[in-house]
C-alpha cells in the first residue's frame, strides 16, 4: 500500500532532547486510521473517533533492558508517577501544547522515524494506537461514562503473551484462543505490508516489567 507518511521535520530532527508536539501528524493519524474512510481504517480503532490524542516526537534517546524504545501510548490522566508538584508540571506542559489533557499520548522517536520503511512507521504507529483501548466491563462489553455517553479508556496490553518453547513443545493449543488467531493471522497475506520492526514500545516493555 503506498501511502505518505509524515516526516519530523528539520527543526525537530535538528534538535536534541526535545519533545514537539506535531498537529499535523495527529491529523494524519485520524484521517488514514480513525475515520472509516482511511485507507488505513480498522474497527479496532472505532472508539478512538470520540478520543483526544496527543502526538510528540522525541530527539531523547530511550532505552529499557538494552532495547532501544521507539514508540510509546499512555494515558496522561492515570500517570501516577511523581508527586502532585510534578504531576501538575507535567498536566501544564500537555495542555499547553495541546490546549487540554489529551485521552491519549502518543510519543514517537523522530530520529528513527525518519529514516525506517515507510510501512514499518505504519506498523508503529497502528501498534501504538492500539494499546489506546476502549475499557470493559466484567462482561466484557464496552465501557461508557455514565454521565457523558462517552467511552471510558484504558491502556490495552498483548493479545498473546507467551513462551516460544512452551509453544515449540506443547503446541499453541497450550498458549490460548488468541495465540491460535495470532498464528492463523500471521500465515495469510499482510493486508497492508510486511513490517520488520526489531526495536520495542515503551508501552509494551512496561507492560512486561
Ligand atoms: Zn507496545
């Protein structure tokens, strides 16, 4: 699928240790993966259309456990980390930048950005997106605001977490339903393309930690 991507541009590649955020790339996001109409469009996003997000790149190198971090989805909101002063600090900063506190924040590394393969970038960013996930009840339907309609959020973590040996020895029968899914998906054609990305999400590594 040929698709333009948006590049950092030069001023933030020209800078170092510094977070922009990038409206146009936010843009480019709803429109190619959010909006039904996106060539990039899936269901899976569907919740995201009543979502703000938020979208940096980062010239701040990243790594966690010797691996170098690309990408990154949070929910500003539920961020614990600090105290109330630092919370604050950083609450000011994201509206500032965005003029509110995004549902979402997505931080994207600019250096390696720039350079990989158009639908690595694609994967990343569709990776990111979605660990933005609408919240469930015990039954496992979709979660609204009471008061609002609107769907409540949480961070999404993998569809399938398990050991390759375990898998090697017992059959992916032993690693769950969505294992099988995860199989069955990655032996049909890439609807989109095939993506190579060795580096790793800060979200996904928090989440292991
Ligand atoms: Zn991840």
């Amino acid at each position: 699928m040929n698709i333009e991507r948006p590049y950092p541009s030069e001023a933030v590649l020209e800078s170092f240790g510094r977070m922009t955020p990038d409206p146009e790339l936010r843009e480019w996001i709803y429109t190619n993966y959010i909006e039904d109409t996106g060539p990039l469009y899936s269901d899976d996003h569907d919740h995201l259309q009543h979502a703000s997000i938020g979208v940096l790149w980062s010239t701040e190198p990243n790594t966690r456990q010797g691996r170098a971090i690309i990408g990154q989805a949070e929910i500003p909101a539920k961020s614990t980390m600090g105290g109330k002063w630092l919370r604050a600090r950083v609450m000011q900063q994201l509206a500032d930048w965005f003029g509110e506190i995004p549902d979402f924040l997505i931080t994207l590394d600019a250096n390696y950005c720039a350079v990989c393969p158009n639908v690595d970038f694609l994967a990343l960013v569709d990776h990111e997106l979605t660990h933005c996930a609408q919240d469930r009840d015990a039954f496992g339907m979709p979660k609204f605001n009471k008061q609002t309609g609107m769907p409540t959020f949480t961070m999404r973590g993998h569809d399938v977490e398990e050991f390759v040996s375990v898998v090697r020895r017992f059959g992916v029968g032993a690693a769950g339903a969505e294992a099988k899914a995860l199989v069955e998906a990655a032996q049909s054609k890439p609807e989109i393309g095939a993506a190579n990305i060795a580096k790793a999400c800060g979200t996904c590594l928090k989440a292991a930690a």
